[in-house]
C-alpha cells in the first residue's frame, strides 16, 4: 500500500485503508456512570460496539484489527469487575464464533495465559484453530496482554538460548527479538484510535506502535461505529508518515 502522494484535498487519490488498526476500547464505565448504569451494563454494550466495529473492518477492507480486551494491570479491578469482564468474552467467543466463522475472520489472541482458566484457555484455542484458513479479516484479540510483559518474554526465552548455548547474544537484534513478540507474523499496526478520550497507551503494543499514527477520539466505546471508524481513518489519511526520513512530496 502505497500513501506517499495522498493528500486530504486531492479527490482522485484511491481511499488510505490502513492495513493494521489497533483499538484502545476506553471508556465503558464512564459510559455507564453519565446514564446511571452500572459499568457492567457499560461492557455489555461494548461488546456491542465491538460486532459493529468488527463487521465495518471487515467491510472496509482492513487486513487486522487488533482489540485491547484486558490488560494486565485490569487484574487490579475488582473481582466482580473481572468477572463481568470475563463473561462477556466467553459469551463472545460462545455467541460469535459461528458469525466471524461464517465471515471470514481469523481469530488471533495475543497476551499471556497462565492466570487464565483451562476452559477458557480451551476456548481460545477452538477460536483460533476453527478459524485458521479464513482469509478475510485478522481480528487479533489482545487479552490478559501488557506490552512490558510481552517484550520482558522475549527477552526471558532469548537469554534462555543464549544460557544453553544456542544463541549467540550477537544476534540479537531489532529483527530477532520482534520474532519473539506473541504474533510475529502480523505487521505493526498502522493506526492505533483509543476511545474516550484518554491520551496514552497503558502498555498496549509498545514496541509495534513505533511508528503507528495515533488518534485519539472523545467518544465513549460503546457509543464507536462504522461513521467513527471511518473518521479516524479519515483523520490517518491525512497525516504524513516519515519513518524518520524526510516528506515524500516535494513542491509543499
Ligand atoms: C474499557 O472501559 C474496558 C476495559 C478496560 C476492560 P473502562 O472499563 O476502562 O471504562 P472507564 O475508562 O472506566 O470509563
Ligand atoms: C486500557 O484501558 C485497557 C483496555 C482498554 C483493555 P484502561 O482503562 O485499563 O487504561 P487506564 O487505566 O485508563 O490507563
Ligand atoms: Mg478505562
């Protein structure tokens, strides 16, 4: 995908489709609390917005959309917190499967495992091996991730090579260790839109947001759409990525 000419003004340019959108899905309390609802009715319609958002990403062509669904620092919510939490991804995987199945969508999980229960460990798993060949959308489920922890793996099974004497501490390098991330095959993502108007990453994909442009919207996750999404695409289109080179137009 090439983007080095568009601009937001010239109408002839073919629409910027982000191969990669990464999604902060903030702000399901705060939903809840403006209408006098409890914040488990504020997750439930998150994961409303989240079947819409999926459908248009799959619509609009994007390759993989990744969803900050847990992390690891919401452990420190409250025990009925993280088990509506919990439930709604089960009840997700339960009720959905079928439809993303059906769709084309591929099922990824990203994070770690080990305080997560067996059957819901199984879950996953059936998530992902059911929906292995599909072809269309990617649609990688951030859960139980933190990127420090991530990265903090990495660098655990890395020494451990080195340790054993299989690796030699030369080779690693920005290529190797990225290898060692949870999903090495899935490119950065491209954009990355956090809901609620939060402006920070609270340990989501630190080390693949190198370059990712950043958009952050003030509305409220349950209340994201099709229209949502294609703003914040819109407002990606309009930025200029340099990598840390220089602009790709010249005469501006
Ligand atoms: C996002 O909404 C869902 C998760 C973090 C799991 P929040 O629960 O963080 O909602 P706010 O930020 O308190 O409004
Ligand atoms: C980030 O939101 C995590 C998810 C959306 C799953 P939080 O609501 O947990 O982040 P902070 O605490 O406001 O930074
Ligand atoms: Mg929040």
């Amino acid at each position: 995908m090439s983007k080095a000419a568009a601009t937001a003004t010239d109408r002839s340019d073919p629409p910027v489709i982000p191969a990669h959108v990464a999604i902060i899905m903030d702000g399901n309390g705060r939903w809840a609390a403006a209408r006098g609802l409890p914040r488990a009715e504020g997750h439930r319609r998150g994961v409303e917005a989240l079947r819409r958002v999926v459908r248009a990403a799959n619509d609009i062509g994007i390759q993989y959309l990744t969803i900050f669904s847990f992390s690891s620092e919401n452990w420190t919510r409250p025990k009925s917190e993280i088990g509506d939490l919990f439930g709604l991804l089960r009840r997700f995987i339960r009720n959905d499967l079928a439809s993303l199945h059906r769709d084309g969508v591929r099922v990824r999980v990203i994070g770690e495992r080990d305080r997560l229960e067996r059957d819901l460990c199984a879950m996953l798993d059936e998530a992902q091996e059911l929906t292995r060949d599909n072809t269309k959308l990617n649609l990688v489920v951030a859960f139980n991730y933190g990127s420090r922890q991530e990265i903090a793996n990495a660098a655990q099974r890395l020494a451990r090579e080195v340790a054993e004497g299989k690796r030699d501490p030369a080779t690693i390098d920005i290529e190797t260790l990225g290898r060692y991330l949870d999903a090495p095959d899935i490119p950065d993502p491209d954009l990355i839109i956090r809901t609620s108007g939060e402006q920070r990453l609270s340990n989501f994909l630190m080390w693949q947001a190198a370059y990712s442009e950043l958009v952050f919207v003030p509305i409220h996750w349950p209340d994201f759409d099709k229209a949502a999404l294609e703003g914040a695409i819109a407002e990606y289109a309009r930025r200029e990525r340099r990598f840390g080179g220089l602009a790709a137009k010249t005469g501006s």
